[in-house]
C-alpha cells in the first residue's frame, strides 16, 4: 500500500503515486435517476473519483440510501454513468461487450429464488459462460477453473449437493465460486454478509483477504459492517446522500464527528495497536 | 493433461454432446416405434410386414408392386396425420419450454400468453366470412395468432423491454378477453359448423392437408419448425442462466433482452403454426417439458430437444388411442391428451408438493 495521507480530500489520493498503473480506474463519475425525462432527479450520485489496485480490498460504507448500491451497478456496468469515465485495465466500461465485461467482472448479490433445481457442480459452471459460445457444452478447461474456484472458497465438499438445500454461508460461498469461475479483474460483492452470522461473516472477509492477496483480485465490498470494513479492507469509500464524502485508509476516513453526523448515532473511533480504527456505540450513560 | 479429467467431480455427470445425441437417439428410436403402431393400427388392420414392404418398394421407387388400399391407406391417411403429429407434438413441446424458461413459471404452456385464443378466433371468423374455402381457417388461424402475438408484445413491454410478468398478465388478459368474442361468435354458428368448431377448439388432427401438394405442404410447415425450433435451440445455454435469474444472466455476460425476444417470438411462431393445423391440443406443452425435466434435468441444452421428440411421441401416441379406442367414433386428440394429461400433471405437481 502506497497511499499518501491526504484525508480531507475526496479525490483518491493513489492516483498521484505514479505506481503500476490502477485496475480500477474512477474519474468525476456522477449518476442521476428519475422516474420520467422531465421530472426532477429522484436520486443522484455526486462526481466520485478513486482508483483500486491489485491485490486491494475497498470498503464502500454509507447509511441506506447513501448511493452505495448504485456505486456498485456503475462499476459493474448495469448502469451507465451520466458524466465521468469507468476504466478498467485502462479500457472504459460502456466499451466492452457483455461477455468481455463478464471475463474482467464479476458481481456477486443476494441470490434470486431458484425455478428449478440446480446441483452446485452446474451453478458454478456457469461462471464460465462468458467463455463459451453458442450451445458450447463445458470443456475440461472449464472443469478445471470450476473446480479451483470451489477449492479457493472451501466448497468442494458441496460440489454434488442442490442449491436449495445449502445453508446461508454454504450458499454464499458458492455463489463466490460462481463470480471466481469468471476470473475475474475485478470482484464486486453487494451486501455479502447480510445473511451470515459473526463467524460467517469473519470467515468471508478473511476469505475475500486472502483471494485477495494471493490472487490479484481487485474486491470491491457495500457493507454495513463497519468494524469488519475497518480491520480487513485496505480503503474506505464513504458515501452520504448520493456523495462521496471521503476516501481513504480506514483510519483516515473513520473520524468520529464525521461517523456520527453520517450515521446519526453516537460513535466512539479508538485507535487499535495495528493502527485499525474500531468503532464503538457510546452508551446512554 | 491426464488430470483435467480426474478434477470432474464423481457423481456429477457433465452434459457433452455425445450424452445428448445418445439420449436422442434413443427417443426416435421410441418415436420410430410409435409410428410403425399407429401405421398398423385402424379400421384396416396392416401386419408390420405389409408397412414395411409399403414403404421399402415406395422408397426404391417401386411402388406399383404395393397394393393400391395399401398404399392409400399408409400415404393417404395414416402417414399424412402421424406426419402432422410429429409437427404439433414437437411444435408445442418446445415452444412449452421456451416459455416455461422466458415467463420463468413452471406452469407456462405454449397457450397462456392468449396465442391459441387469437388462432381460434381467426378460425371461427373464417368460418362464418368464408366456410368451406380449402385453407382459409389455417391461414385466417395463422394470422389471429400472429395478431396477438403482437399485440400482447407490445402489452407486455416494461421500460423498452420484454417484463416477465407484465407479459404474463397482458397474455392471460388477451387470452380471457379473446376467449369472450369467441363465445360470443360460436352463438352465431349453425350446428355443423358448431361441431367443427367444437373438435377444432379441443384440437383435432384430422382435418386434410388444404392443399393436393402433401408433400410441399409438409416441407413448408416442417421448414418454419425447424426454423423456430432451431433458433430456440441456440438459445439454450442463455435460458440455462436466464433461469437461474436475469439480472444474474446479464452479468454473466448474456444479452438478456435479445434472448427474450427470440425466444418470445419463436415459442409463439410454433404455436401459431401448431394450433393452425390442429387446433388447440392441450397439456402437451406443459406436460412434456416436465417429464423430460424429471427423466433428464433442467439443462436447456439437453431439455429442448429431448421435449420436442416428447412430444411427438406423447401426440403420436395420444392420436393412435383417439382414432382406435372407441372406433368406428374418433375422438378428437385434445380430448385424449387431457384426459391422459390432467391426472399426470397432479401425479407430478403433488410429488413436487412433498
């Protein structure tokens, strides 16, 4: 990590490090939603700018309907950005066909209801869609990144069993091995803890760590864990009211009067010996 | 690489296009034997000896040798009607499947989105416009299809795009209100072309070919199956994902929107040509793709074509009991696909309920 500290500034300040050029590369990117042409925009998303690197885990934090998920669909090419530029390995996104999209991307969100049954083995193999043509059935190639992609998520145990029939975690560990069948540059996960327990939810981050230090993954997480953001990612996005407030290291961006006035809740930030902000709900003592 | 092949997990078998051309192999050699019993079964009893010497010394461009009753009897009836059998059977079979997967129901059938309804009605506006003119009610039947099909996409649009279950209401809408004005006409039919109407509405495959060209007949209608058959095909590892969700799908790198409406168009293309030819034959095109399902998974790739040779077997077979059952009397094949179908599609919806 070579990032200067600049807290005040929204702007990231790893741009200006002049290192292997950036993964993930955001520039001015602002987004308006409205209902019709003419009315006013229900919702808006300021000019956000930061870049992510290899190897990087970036917390996008914020209350609920701070801009957190669109953030998420810009960078995942859902949606298109109304001004500003998306690059990704120095290509912008609205260029990229589909397919080519889903070899450097993948998004990982809550699963919708399964029609019909589906063995884990095939949920995973479709990850590999966006290597295949028409009708292609699986090669042994695709087996093989399949495959890797359950091990790299301790899922290989699960490999015969229905999608149905998984627990929470089980499942969200399969649906992690689907977006790593992709291999992809850059993995986006919208809300993936919100179904776990505690020790589900250090399990993942952990996992997310290690993929992505020993993987070159670029992990972008929209979490409402704070303390998990805090001790696992290496740079924090905090949004409010569709803007991007600040971002940074943890302890650059965890400030208390900033958190509290976010949050609307009363805050504590105590520095940890690993230099790890923590944050702490004051009590109505 | 000898170890590529030990990474596939035990157990699971992965679907390869040998599994798949094997698996179909096997079905048309069930369909084969499905048509040489319904050739030998009727009111002229043939011996398989006699179907065979009929079409070999046909096929060897010898047919003087074959009896003349024989050759009317395998040519002028039974080949013509198990011919279009095939056509229906494999017809609603697929375009049932296209759009279980494009409507992401499991109860869809080729006649929810109102298709059949807007055949019937072009057919019974045929009837009362121009009855009795060879081919008007398969080409007025054709374009009432073709008029819904369109007027329910449009209906069924959400912000530019085919909605799911936007389009699942405009169809049920068009097919409710389609069936309103048919009701209403069928007051205004006189009695023979009540009863027409009546075996057509059920679905019937024995109505004659409208033109004296058999063969150009059939190669016309097997070329649109094909087609529409084959491009839902080619769609088939898109719907593999599409189910699975379609936002996911897009993702994954499918173009969603297009699938949709190919698949859209080439399920209701089938349909209008099923139903024009033989009215509205019911639960083929729910049933089928369920039993294939059940025997052999969910796979698009393998599902498609294993219920289009479902289907032909099922109507095939279903047709042979209509005509043989309480003869000299035919019934009409809708008649035996339902009562053949209803306590099939309970069997099967109460085994998915436990």
């Amino acid at each position: 990590m070579s990032v200067a500290a600049n807290p005040g500034s929204v702007t990231d300040p790893s741009t200006t490090t002049g290192a292997a050029p950036p993964r993930l590369h955001v520039e001015q990117v602002t987004y308006a939603y409205a209902a019709t042409d003419r009315s006013a925009p229900r919702f808006s998303l300021g000019a956000t700018s930061f870049d992510a690197h290899r190897h990087e885990i970036v917390a996008i934090l914020g209350p609920n309907a701070s801009g957190k998920s669109t953030l998420l669909r810009l960078l995942a090419g859902m949606i298109r950005p109304l001004s500003g530029r998306i690059e990704i390995d120095g290509v912008e996104l609205g260029r990229l066909d589909l397919r080519t999209r889903a070899q450097r991307i993948a998004l990982v969100q809550q699963e919708s209801e399964l029609l019909f049954p589906l063995r884990v083995w095939e949920f995973v193999l479709q990850g590999r869609y966006p290597y295949g043509r028409r009708l292609r059935f699986e090669s042994d190639e695709d087996s093989l990144f399949a495959g890797n992609a359950l091990a790299q998520v301790g899922a290989d145990a699960l490999r015969e069993r229905w999608m149905n029939e998984l627990s929470g975690g089980e499942k969200q560990r399969v649906i992690l091995a689907r977006a790593l069948a992709q291999q992809p540059a850059l993995l986006l996960l919208d809300e993936p803890t919100q179904h776990l327990d505690i020790g589900g939810k250090v399990e993942l981050v952990r996992r997310l760590r290690k993929l992505a230090s020993e993987h070159r993954y670029t992990v972008m997480v929209v979490t409402h864990e704070l303390n998990l953001a805090a001790e696992y990612s290496d740079r924090i996005i905090l949004l409010d009211q569709g803007k991007c407030l600040r971002v940074g290291l943890p302890v650059e961006v965890y400030q208390r009067d900033l958190l509290e006035q976010v949050f609307d809740a009363p805050l504590d930030v105590e520095v940890r010996p690993n230099g790890r902000p923590r944050v702490i709900l004051r009590g109505s003592e | 690489m000898p170890t590529l092949t030990a990474l596939r997990p035990r157990g699971v078998r992965m679907l390869t296009p040998g599994r798949v051309a094997g698996i179909c192999a096997l079905l048309c050699g069930v369909l084969f034997v499905a048509v040489v019993i319904s050739l030998r079964m009727g009111a002229f009893p043939l011996s398989v000896r006699d179907i065979v010497f009929t079409l070999a010394s046909s096929a060897l461009g010898r047919p003087e040798q074959v009896p003349a009753e024989f050759r009317l009897v395998v040519f002028g009836l039974r080949l013509p009607r198990i011919a279009l059998g095939i056509l229906v059977g494999v017809a609603l079979s697929t375009a049932g499947a296209g759009f279980q997967a494009l409507l992401r129901n499991p109860l869809a059938d080729p006649y929810v989105l109102g298709v059949s309804s807007g055949a019937a009605l072009g057919a019974i506006l045929s009837l009362i416009i121009a009855p009795h003119t060879p081919g008007a009610i398969q080409l007025a039947a054709f374009a009432g299809a073709a008029a819904t099909i369109t007027v329910v996409y449009f209906l069924g649009r959400r912000g530019g795009q085919l909605d799911s279950a936007t389009l699942l209401l405009a169809g049920i809408a068009a097919a409710s209100f389609l069936s309103a004005v048919i009701m209403f006409l069928m007051t205004t039919l006189s009695g023979r072309d009540l009863r027409g109407m009546a075996f057509w509405l059920m679905g019937d495959l024995s109505s004659p070919p409208p033109t004296q060209n058999v063969r150009g007949w059939f190669g016309f209608l097997f070329g649109v199956l094909a087609v529409g058959a084959g491009a839902i095909y080619l769609t088939a590892s898109d719907l593999n994902l599409i189910l699975t969700g379609e936002k996911e799908a897009q993702h994954l790198g499918v173009n969603v929107h297009r699938v949709k409406l190919v698949v859209y168009l080439c399920a209701s293309l089938l349909t209008g040509l099923a139903v024009s030819v033989s009215g509205a034959i019911g639960y083929i095109g729910l049933l089928v793709p369920h039993v294939m399902r059940m025997l052999f998974g969910n796979d698009y790739r393998l599902l498609v074509p294993t219920s289009a040779l479902g289907g032909a077997i099922a109507i095939v077979v279903a047709d042979t009991l209509a005509r043989t059952v309480v003869a000299p009397t035919e019934l009409p094949v809708g008649a035996m696909t339902a009562i053949a179908g209803a306590p099939v599609f309970i069997y099967l919806m109460r085994r998915r309920v436990r």
